[in-house]
C-alpha cells in the first residue's frame, strides 16, 4: 500500500455558497497577503521560545490548520469545509509553500516550518499559542474514519514527520526526506494497527459504533 492509497484526499476547501454573506466581509487575497509580509519568525522564536519548542515537540495538531482557515469547520462526509475566504493557491503562497502544502498540512502528511506556522498565524490571524495548544478532538474528522491510516494522521502529526521537519529548520526540508518520513510514519501506524496498540486506533473503533455528526437523531 502506498502513501496516497493509505491517505487519500478526502476532502479540499471550497468557496462559500452560504446565503446572506455580505460582500465586503470578504477580504481580497491582495489584502489578506500583506499580513504575511512582515512576518519575521526568527524574532517570534526568540519573543515566544515556549511556543518554540512546543513547535519543535509537534504540538500543532493538523485540526487546528484546518479551524484555523474555517472555525466553522466540522467533521462529517459532506460538511468538512464550511463558508471560508481562504481558497486557491495564494494560501499556499502566502504560507510559504505551494499547493498543495496547505492541504497536506491539514491531512497529517507533513509538517509546517516554524516560518511557515509563522506566516499561517498571521495571515488567518490566529495565534500561536491558539495553534499549539488545540484541544484533543478524535471525533473532528470523523469522516476519516474509514481509513484508519488517514485518521491517525489527521488527528496529530506522526513524530518522524514532526522530527524531518524540526530536524532540517531553520530550512525547509528536502521532499525525498519528508516523503520517506511519511512512508515510515504509514508503515508504523499500519503495525500499529495489527497489533492493536495504538490508541488512536481503540477511539477510531469507538468512533465507528456511532452516527456521523450530522446524521444524528435529533429527536
């Protein structure tokens, strides 16, 4: 099984299509770019070392990405993304990477740069503190959880893709390293999985026995 058979994309951002938005809440990417132009990271590093290291010890959950962009993100087969201005390829950009970076971020696959966790936090105005100290919600992605390997990735990201990236900082790391990180991240979940060891898998099966959010009586 290979990585993207293991991961496959369930889900990207989409413009809103909800009613009654007002059109000057938009921002334009021009403008929401420019947030991000300032940003110096090596300067938060020294203001904010705390924050640092829970970077470098892969506290960043990969659903905080993801409310990040849209705090009215939920878990479910259709409503993973709801209404969000941030769409397109200018996101990647205006995080330092390219599409599809962000995306990857968001499913578990790799891990952001400390300037790159930088450039997010000032672009979706979101802190830094916010982004690190997510709570634990293994009922967020619910709509993952059919895919046992996408699940556990989705919920915190695998200490061998958290050490690729740490290891390589202040640069970003070469693809071939991240790709060979996450190959090994997937090979150990699967084993993981067999044995029955992991606990991400123990709530994965709890998580089955029950509705998807949304599909829930509310009687």
């Amino acid at each position: 099984m290979n990585l993207w058979q293991a991961c496959p994309v369930f889900f990207k951002r989409k413009k809103s299509s909800t009613p009654g938005v007002k059109a000057q809440q938009q921002l334009s990417p021009a403008i929401l770019t420019k947030r991000t132009l300032d940003v110096d990271s090596a300067d938060q590093a020294a203001q904010h070392p705390a924050l640092f290291a829970q970077w470098q010890n892969g506290d960043l959950r990969p659903s905080a990405i993801t409310l990040a962009f849209d705090p009215k993100a939920r878990g479910g087969r259709d409503r993973m993304f709801s209404s969000t201005q941030f769409v397109g390829p200018w996101v990647d950009e205006a995080c330092g990477t390219r599409e599809p970076g962000v995306d990857r971020w968001e499913k578990g696959l790799f891990y952001p740069t400390w300037e790159q966790l930088c450039k997010l936090s000032a672009l979706t105005e979101t802190s830094l503190g916010i982004l690190l100290n997510s709570p634990d919600t293994p009922n967020f992605l619910n709509g993952c959880s059919q895919v046992p390997t996408a699940f556990a990735l989705r919920q915190v990201f695998h200490p061998l893709i958290v050490t690729a990236t740490v290891n390589a900082h202040p640069h970003q790391a070469p693809l071939e390293d991240m790709t060979q990180a996450l190959n090994q991240a997937i090979a150990a979940i699967l084993q993981s999985i067999e044995d029955e060891t992991d606990p991400l898998t123990l709530c994965l099966s709890e998580l089955q026995t029950k509705p998807y959010l949304g599909e829930q009586d509310k009687s």
